[in-house]
C-alpha cells in the first residue's frame, strides 16, 4: 500500500498508514504523527512511554541527592 500523508493544520497533525502490530495484529493503521512524522503513543505505547518516563525521573532525583542536592 502507498504511504499517504494528509496534513490537518487544524490540529497540527497529519494522519498516515502505519504497518505494525497494535493490539495483537500486524496490520495497516491511520496513525496520527507530528509534523516531523513522529508517531503519536497510543494505548500500550503511551503506558510505556510514562513509565519509562517515570523511571528517568526518579533516577535524576536519586543522582541529585547523591550530589547533596534535595528537592
């Protein structure tokens, strides 16, 4: 299948055909990407993403207090 973008300025997003596994099937989705055609999390994705998110934030605070730094 071509890949087509369609750019909507209301939002700042363009939509696209993404091929890859979303809720247990390897398909074709409509995905919505950012303007650099980063795809937007979704579902699992976005979990993931917060949690890895959550991660990083808590080891800087732990290497901030090991530099006697306590916020």
């Amino acid at each position: 299948m071509e890949k087509v973008d369609r750019f909507f300025p209301e939002v700042g997003l363009n939509l696209t055909i993404w091929s890859g596994k979303f809720d247990g099937y390897h398909e074709q989705w409509l995905r919505w990407v950012d303007q650099d055609g980063n795809l937007l999390a979704v579902g699992e994705e976005e979990r993931e993403r917060d949690e890895r998110a959550e991660a990083e934030a808590a080891r800087l605070r732990e290497k901030l207090r090991e530099l006697g730094l306590d916020l």
